[in-house]
C-alpha cells in the first residue's frame, strides 16, 4: 500500500509526520516541488499545471491514495478536479473549523496564518463565513516564512524578526488561537509562542487529514513500525543531502509536536 503525499516543499512533512505515527506499516511517497516553491505566490493557473504533472508522477507510481499536503494547492482545485482521479485524492484547508469549535468561546481572537493565495482565495472566505458566527476570526499573510523553512532557518532571528514586523500592526495579546494555514509554519510554533505567549493555542488541518485519509483506505497490514518513505524532489529522488535536510526538518517537527 502506498500512499503518495505532496507539497510545494518541505511543508507537507508535517502530515507525513504525523501520518507515519496515525498509520505503521503504510509506505509513503513523499513528493517536494522544490523546482517551484513557494507556490503561494504565483498564480492558481501555475499551480494547477504543477498539481497535474505531480498526480501523473503519483499514479505513475502507483500511489493508492493522494495527499495534497499543501493548503495552497487545495485552495487552487475544484472538488470536481480531485475526484477525476481513479485513486482518492485528499485536500487540506486551514483548521479555521477546529479553532473555533475549541477554542472560539471565550474572549480571544483567532488568527489565521497562510500563503496569499490561500489568504485571497474564496474557499477560505467561505469557510470563516460558515463557521465564525461571533467574529471572532482574523487572517494575515505570511509568504516569507515559506522562504525561511525552506532555508531550514526554524526559530532562526531572522524569522521571529519578519513575524514580529508583519504582525506589527495586530494586538498580539488579544489573539488567544493561531491556525496554522500553511503546513510550512508548523517549524515555527515557538517563534510564534515567544511573540504571542506561551498561553497561545495552534490548530493545524495535519491530524484531521491523517484520519480522513485513514478512513479512506483498506485494512493496512499490522505493524509497530512507522511506515517507510521515499522522497522526490521534483520528481527526482532525494539525494544524501537533501535526505539529511529532510532528517533535520522531521527532528524540527519531533520537537515541536506536543505544542498545541
Ligand atoms: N505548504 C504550503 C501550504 O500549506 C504552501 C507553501 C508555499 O507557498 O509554497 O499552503
């Protein structure tokens, strides 16, 4: 059984992360487009061709299940679109639902960070419309933290610097939640813990899409083991040094696992 999980880059690790825990004994194919991240800045069109070539490379593959670990991506393509394919084809989408549904009663804002393209795209302005009946929820764009992981600068200077600058016009003591909109900024949760405080909360659309995915699929074979993965680049599996970069960002992703 294999299960095929993309991104732009190394942002979709996070649902491989997690998806190796939620499923032992599934084998992945892990697929970085690092030929043309960051997708959130370039237009809906462009990723739409990139999304093609990738779920041919899938099913060339004989990927059984496809994940778009990218929210950027999801927001880009139609329901009708995933479901031209003959395997099933999960999307994911900021965790604006889960934020509210847990934490959306008291009297703290809920902050939703993402690319532009997700910020501006109607499937997200949908979303809040339907479940933010107490307006309780704000959006921000962040495309350079994209940037920053991919340069592997978690929790560096330089990014807590660009997030306290973009934040700058918002009342960080009055945000009680940030959903993480974008898989890429899941390596940041203490950056963004020593802006906002240690009391922030984070939703992130990871676990939802691991057991949506679970749900999807035939009895796996029983294991203790954490499912093994290969690794494209673009297409073109992962050499040592990048295997090495993407050992550094799980452990990145191990130490930031239990922040909620
Ligand atoms: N990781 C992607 C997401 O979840 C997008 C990053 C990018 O801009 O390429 O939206």
């Amino acid at each position: 059984m294999k299960i095929g999980i993309f991104d732009s880059g190394i942002g979709g690790l996070s649902v491989l992360h997690r998806a190796r825990k939620m499923l032992p004994g599934a084998q992945f194919i892990y697929y970085a487009d690092e030929k043309h991240v960051p997708y959130g800045e370039r237009t809906p069109e462009e990723i739409r061709v990139f999304i093609g070539e990738i779920f041919g490379f899938m099913i060339e593959k004989n990927a059984e299940a496809i994940v778009i670990a990218c929210n950027t991506a999801t927001s880009a393509v139609t329901r009708e679109y995933r479901s031209s394919f003959p395997v099933p084809v999960i999307g994911m989408e900021p965790a604006v639902k889960k934020a509210v549904d847990l934490y959306g009663g008291g009297d703290k804002r809920i902050l939703v960070a993402a690319t532009p393209i997700t910020i501006k795209g109607e499937k997200l302005h949908e979303l809040v419309e339907r479940v933010d009946k107490h307006n309780m929820v704000d959006l921000i764009e962040l495309p350079s933290l994209v940037r920053f992981a991919e340069r592997g600068m978690f929790d560096s200077p330089e990014a807590e610097a660009y997030l306290r600058d973009a934040l700058r016009g918002y009342d960080t003591a009055g945000y009680g939640t940030v959903v993480l909109g974008c898989t890429h900024f899941n390596y940041f949760k203490r950056t963004f813990r020593r802006i906002f405080g240690g009391g922030i909360r984070f939703t992130d659309g990871n676990e939802g899409t691991v057991k949506q995915l679970k749900r999807l699929l035939p009895r796996l074979p029983a294991s203790d083991e954490p499912g093994g993965a290969e690794i494209y680049f673009s297409g073109v599996r992962a050499g040592a040094e990048q295997e090495e970069f993407i050992a550094r960002c799980m452990a990145q992703l191990d130490s930031v696992f239990e922040i909620e």
